[in-house]
C-alpha cells in the first residue's frame, strides 16, 4: 500500500513508485481514502516530498490512529521515504521543508521515541551560504525541546525491530541530544531506547 499524500500529483506518484516496485514482484495499490483501505494490505510505504501537506493528508483521512495501532500490533510493516520518515517521529518539527499548508497539528505517527531530519548534511567550509547549518537548526529545535534527533544522511536507513534500531547504509548518522556534544553513529551501530528517559543510548 503506497500513500502518496507528500506529492501534488498522486495518481503520478503512484505509478511511478508501481513501475519501480513491479520488477521486484512488488505489487502497489494506492491509499486514497481511510482505515479500510488498510485492511489485507501487508506494507505501508509512505513517500516522500513535502511533509507538511503529507500530514494534513493522513488527518483529514484520520489515518494516524490506524497505521500507528496496526504498526504497533505487528499487523502492518511501515516504510517511511523522507517526508514519509518524518512522521515516524513524535513530530514533524525536525523536517526541512516549508509549511506550504498547515496541519492541525505538528503531531505525528510516533512510531519511534526520536525526533529525525532526513537528508543530513555536514556545511560545506568553502560555500558562501551565510543561513544556518542543519547543526544549528537542530540546536535551536533543542531550545525549545529536550528529544534527541538523528540526523540520517543520504543513503542511509532505520530498521526498527522490537527494541533495536539499527543504522543501515555505508554513510554514518548524528545522533543530537539536549545540552551534549553530538555523537557519530557507524554504520551497523544499533540503537536502543532507554526505558528511564526515552532517549536512545548508541552501542555498536
């Protein structure tokens, strides 16, 4: 089951994430309306592009409640592309895109414990670019805010199983937490929620 909602052109998006997906003996239906398009449905996979319009899309639908219940219970696999991993976290308040539309709530699925940003990029020493870094941007998210965020660079994944959050891809992820130095994660570094706080603890 694909949800397309990030996208402008839906029908589009679908058939291109169909015809990718085909030679894979993946077959993709479309989530155009509620819960009931879920039932049977084995994997959702959530695509990219803006995240804001992605999330006013699944409350007008009121999907949230569903896919968490479903993802939480074991029944349904969650695949998250971008926008669509932005709302694995708690919020979307870690996403880099601009609020083209406005959501009834930055609350998201919170399918983990973590805030993520998507496309993580280290400053170039020789750009000109005068705005802040993403460093920055996730420092004055934890101004405001005490969970801790992984920044996860390009080609890089989360596999949740259970408890362990693993880092998948050859890139390493930050690791941002409230009042600390960031910490490097390799890949293959596992992840795992403290039970105490909510905060996740990396071993490798």
């Amino acid at each position: 089951m694909f949800a397309p909602y990030a996208g402008k052109d839906r029908d589009a998006y679908t058939s291109r994430v169909a015809e990718r997906l085909g030679p894979m003996s993946l077959e993709t239906t479309q989530l155009r309306h509620g819960a009931n398009d879920l039932e049977g449905a084995d994997v959702l996979f959530v695509g990219g592009g803006n995240t804001f319009r992605l999330l006013k899309a699944l409350y007008e639908r009121e999907l949230l409640e569903p896919i968490r219940r479903k993802v939480r219970s074991g029944t349904l696999l969650y695949i998250g592309s971008s926008a669509g991993t932005n709302i694995a976290a708690p919020t979307i308040k870690t996403t880099n895109d601009m609020p083209i539309v406005q959501p009834p709530s930055f609350d998201a699925l919170g399918l983990v414990r973590f805030q993520i940003n998507p496309h993580y990029f280290d400053p170039d020493p020789n750009s000109t670019h005068k705005g802040e870094t993403r460093e920055q941007r996730i420092q004055e998210f934890h101004e405001e805010n005490e969970t801790p965020v992984i920044g996860l660079r390009e080609g890089s994944a989360l596999l949740v199983e259970d408890e362990a959050i693993t880092l998948l891809g050859e890139k390493t992820a930050r690791l941002f937490r409230r009042g600390a130095d960031a910490i490097e994660l390799s890949a293959g570094a596992i992840v795992i929620p403290s039970r105490e706080d909510g905060a996740e603890s990396p071993s490798q």
